[in-house]
C-alpha cells in the first residue's frame, strides 16, 4: 500500500517505484506480465488516474511494454549496437539471447541515381545491387537495413539466400573492410518504416548510416534503421595518448614571434 503521507514524492512517482522495484529485484521478469490496472488500484490503494500515469511514464522510458486490451509487459533490457565495429545482426540478436528471422522486402539490380553514384565514386546510372531487410528477434522487428551494394566487389550478392546468411556476413566473406565510416543521427519514421518497424509515427528512430570500402572502392552504402525505444547505440575504444612534453618543433620561417 502506499500511502499519500509518504510526501514530497508524488503518489504517481512511488506507484513508479514501486513497479521498478519489482523488476530490479528479479520478481517481475522481462516479457512477464505485471497485475492490471485494477489490482494495482486495490493493492496499492491509489486512484486509477495515478496507476494510469505511473504505466504510462514507464512506458515511455522504456521499462513496460503496453499492448491495448492485453496488459502491461516488463520490457527487455534495450540491447546495444557497436559503434565501432560491424558485428552482423543475427550474431548481436543471438547474442542478448534472441530468436534471429528476418523478411526479405526487396532484392534488385537498380541504377545508381546522382547522389548515391557521387557517394560511392561510381557513375551516374551504373548498375547497383539493392536490398532492403527487416530483421526480427522473436518476430519483433529491431532493424531495418537498406543497402546498396558495389557487384564490382561482390557480383554475386543477388544470388545468396539472405534468410540463411546475413548480408554483413556474406561480404565480410566476399569483400574484407579496410575502411568503414558511421554517422548516426535521431529521425522521425516516414510511413514506410513506421509498417516496416511496426511502430508509431511519434516514436523516434536511430539511424545508423554506414560506408565501408574493399581498398579503394566503395564496397557498401547502407541505412540501418533502430527503433529508439528498442535500442541503444554505442561502444568502447582505447584513446591515443600523447605525450604530455612533445618534442619541440621549428616554425616555418623560423622567425620570432
């Protein structure tokens, strides 16, 4: 029970805590479904109103999964992407225990338009190879990649069974990375991704924008979608350290300052 004494926190606030305690502890686990609205009302002696904000909040930070008509869901942990590695997303699903599968959307020989050929250094109407993929943990969608693809470096990428072997696996095979280039930035989903992703128009979206070369061609250009609430982008790496006394250098010319 909580109690409206237990002041300055707002009794929405201790309903919060409450939920979260729970979870942390390890007594309500991820995909498990917690007690209603109506039984957290009895339980805790609070008002509908309150229960409502304390989910909804939850909700919004990513802690509970809502499903209209069904319940309120501890959520998973959101999984993190590398930043600066490329690890195919099959292994990274499997890796937080995930059930990998993913729907092949499009698989196609197209021409490079002038923005695309400028990126990759190919000409203007050159043949590309196109993909578009949604891939899935528990048939949840947790990526969608969007790739073009140089068939100088990997002319038979049209040709592989991409339900068996990712496209990050086939041309790491095919077309080792000598140099790889990632700009990420946060954007709201066109209607397109919103039914791809299966998500709403007002949840945000990581985009992952990648270019990696095989020695001085551009092997790949790619767009890998994440939905915000789903995942978290990040990584580790070890800085140079400069020496704190460098040697001193001369000035060109020499002269005073």
């Amino acid at each position: 029970m909580i109690s409206p004494d237990q002041a300055p926190r707002a009794l929405y606030i201790q309903v919060k805590e409450y939920i979260l305690a729970r979870i942390d502890s390890g007594e309500w686990q991820p995909d498990e479904r917690i007690p209603s609205e109506n039984q957290l009302v009895d339980d805790l002696n609070v008002s509908r109103m309150t229960v409502n904000r304390a989910l909804r909040e939850l909700a919004a930070e990513g802690r509970l999964v809502r499903v209209q008509g069904v319940g309120s869901f501890v959520a998973r942990p959101k999984p993190v992407t590398t930043l600066f590695e490329i690890q195919s997303i099959d292994d990274e699903v499997r890796g937080w225990g995930g059930v990998y599968t993913c729907d092949i959307h499009l698989l196609a020989e197209e021409r490079a338009y002038p923005e695309l050929a400028a990126a990759m250094g190919i000409p203007v109407g050159a043949p590309i190879f196109h993909s578009i993929i949604v891939h899935r943990d528990r048939g949840r969608p947790v990526l969608l990649g969007d790739r073009y693809v140089n068939p100088v470096v990997a002319p038979d990428y049209l040709n592989q069974d991409f339900t068996r072997i990712t496209p990050t696996n086939y041309l790491l095979k095919v077309a080792p990375v000598t140099k790889v280039e990632h700009i990420i930035e946060a954007v709201r989903p066109d209607g397109e991704t919103c039914r791809l992703l299966e998500m709403g128009a007002d949840e945000p979206c990581l985009v992952l924008h990648r270019q990696t070369w095989n020695a001085r061609l551009v092997s790949t250009h790619s767009r890998f979608t994440y939905p915000g609430s789903r995942y978290r982008i990040g990584g580790r790496f070890t800085p140079v350290v400069h020496s704190a006394n460098p040697s001193p250098r001369r000035l060109a010319g020499g002269g005073r300052s």
